[in-house]
C-alpha cells in the first residue's frame, strides 16, 4: 500500500497553492464572493482530507493488530461538508454557494489531476 503520509503532504501543498491564489483571486477581482467561496470549500475539503488521512491510518493499524474496524468516518466529513454549506447560506451576499460546493470537491480534483501526472512520469521512467 502507498505511504498514506506522503500522498496527503503532495495533496495539502497543492490545496495551499490553490488556496493562495484564491486568496489573490479575493483580494484584487471584482468577484470577491465567489473565491471567498472557493477559500471555505477548500479549507474545509482539506480538513475533510486530513480526517481521512488519520481514519485510513488508524484503520491500517487495527488490521495488522487483527482488530475490527467501525467505518472511515464518512459521517464526520459530511457534517464538516454541511457546516460549510450552512456558513455560505448564513451569509450569502459575502460567500457564493456554488463555488463553496466546488471548493468542497477541490481535493478529489485535485488527486485526480495528481494520479494522472504521476502515472505520465511513471511511464516517462519506463521509456528510459
């Protein structure tokens, strides 16, 4: 299995960088409501990701103990989703609620987009 530790680092500095020029994208476009949209999505898709992150190292754990496993914590992420989007419809003329609902989904975009460009160095390798 993949080290968990090393993915979730590549993934966070990732989500940071985009995190950065969302927050340039706030500061200095005339649409300040859709990146401070994107801005909590985002920041509450990579707390989703980091509660992913220790599920899957504690499920890791309990099977090389042999111990059973209740779940990955699918309810916790979903609440931290709905807390997101209760704070965008709290405040609708600061924050745009379709771009918190695609910052939500920024950290599966972007370990698509990283599971692609891993696999065209991988085979750049092989033709070496």
């Amino acid at each position: 299995m993949p080290d968990i530790s090393k993915h979730f680092l590549r993934y966070t500095k990732y989500i940071l960088y985009l995190l950065s020029i969302f927050a340039i994208g706030f500061g200095f476009s005339p649409f300040p409501d859709v990146f401070l949209g994107l801005i909590l999505g985002t920041s509450f898709s990579l707390l989703n990701l980091w509660l992913m992150k220790n599920r899957m190292e504690k499920f890791n754990r309990a099977v090389d103990e042999g111990r059973k496993v209740r779940s990955l914590g699918t309810l916790s992420r979903m609440a931290s989703a709905g807390v997101a989007v209760l704070i965008a419809l709290e405040f609708p003329d600061l924050i745009h609620l379709i771009s918190t609902v695609f910052g939500l989904m920024m950290v599966y975009f972007v370990i698509m987009i990283d599971y692609l460009l891993q696999q065209v160095l991988h085979k750049k390798r092989e033709e070496r």
